[in-house]
C-alpha cells in the first residue's frame, strides 16, 4: 500500500514545566496516495496541530510522519520550508494570502520562493479549473472569501505537490460557498491525483471526503467511510467521541 502521509506514535505538548500540555499521544494516522480524508474532532483536540506537524511547520516531541516516503520530523526549518513548496499544499482557513500581490501572484508564489520560473499553462490551468480567470489581476482585499479560499488552493496545487493539507477551509465561509468548495475539493482530488487531507469539526464537510478520522484524547479513535453521508458521519462521531 501506497501512503501520501503516514504519522507513527506522534506526541506533541505545549508550554514547558508544570505547564505543560500535552495535545497529541500516540497518534497514528495514514492516508493512503490519491485518497481524500478527514479528520474531525472538537475545537482544542488537536487536529491543527497535527496539520501543522505534517506541513513540517512544527516538529514533534516524538514519532514520525513521513509525507511521500519522505520523513520530515527532523527536518531543520530551512529544509521544511523547500520540502513543503516542493511535495506539499497547504490550505489555511485565513487563505494567508499577500495582500500586496495580485491573485495570480499570490499563485505562483511557491514557485518564485524556490527560484524557479512559473509555469504559466499551469497557471493558466488552474485559473480556468477554479473560475479565477477574470480575477487574476484583483488584490485578495477585492474578492470574496470563496474566491480567496479558491486562489489559496490553486496556489497549494501550483507545484503539482501528492498531499494537500486544508485546515478548517470552509471556517471563514458561507455555507453556500462551504458547501461550492466541498465540491471543488472532491473535483480536485480526481483530477489532480492528489490526496487530501482535511481537517474539520463539521460532519457536512467531513461527509465529502471519502473517508473521516476521528480524533479523541490525543490520538485516533476510530475511522469509517464517510458515504458521502453527513448524518451518518454525525452519529458516528458522537459515538466515538463521546
């Protein structure tokens, strides 16, 4: 079996001494190559702590996470930062877009970062893909917040990475454009033959993945496909993590 991500007994606490929390303990999670997953639990339980270790934006305590093959753990922050421009999109609720680039620059700026010349069919594509043509030339403080959700991933797919990472995308959204992007997310895992995983604590967003991991004390409690069914994601989830 081919894996995108694989995380082993990862740990990760916060805060030092009697402070000390520890968010994360024993968490093993895969995701298989080209799968679309969720992974759901309440507010606080961890699960962008987790997106942000998998993005090598921060490093365990222990365990291992390797994305492609590759294991970043360990990785300095410098070999993180080209790692994650290279082999991994991330997609952040607050788009985390420069205000002071336009929507096509603000795409291509993975590839800029790395000092490569921006392919401009696969700019060209991924406007077209995700209805951004007109706004290619609009600053982020001009468009919607669909639109902007929409420009953050067509820069996550940029490089052509295998893993794509969204934390809580739709958070920021109406729940029409909630509910757009759901739709987009599952077109895009088709036709870009990548995997995703997303986080959430909504089950009608967790439903449009193919398969949701519920998260409880620190480490997985149980997985189950999702059947494109919110209510049955819902129920399952009260189940596990009552």
């Amino acid at each position: 079996m081919d894996y995108a991500l694989e995380a082993r007994n990862v740990a990760h606490s916060y805060g030092r001494g009697a402070q000390r929390v520890r968010v994360l303990d024993g968490f093993s999670l895969s995701v298989e190559t080209g799968a679309f997953d969720a992974l759901m639990g309440p507010s606080g339980s961890g699960k962008s702590t987790f997106l942000h270790l998998a993005a090598g934006l921060i490093a365990p305590d222990s365990g291992s996470i390797r994305v492609g093959g590759t294991e970043i753990a360990g990785l300095s922050d410098s070999a993180a930062a080209k790692f994650r421009r290279r082999r991994t999109g991330v997609v952040f609720q607050d788009f985390n877009l420069l205000e002071s680039l336009t929507v096509a620059e603000n795409i291509v700026l993975p590839a800029k970062l790395d000092g490569v010349r921006p392919d401009r069919a696969r700019l060209d594509e991924l406007l077209s893909a995700l209805g951004l043509e007109k706004l290619r030339d609009k600053r982020p403080g001009s468009i919607s917040g669909g639109e902007r959700q929409r420009a953050a991933i067509a820069r996550a797919l940029f490089r052509k990475p295998g893993l794509i990472l969204a934390d809580e995308p739709t958070g920021n959204l109406d729940s029409a454009a909630a509910r757009s992007l759901c739709a987009l997310l599952s077109d895009l895992n088709k036709s870009e033959n990548c995997a995703i995983l997303l986080v959430t604590h909504d089950p009608i967003v967790a439903a449009s993945a193919g398969k949701v991991h519920f998260l409880k004390d620190g480490k997985i409690a149980g997985t189950r496909p999702t059947g494109g069914d919110p209510d049955a994601v819902a129920r399952a989830y009260m189940e596990t993590c009552k």
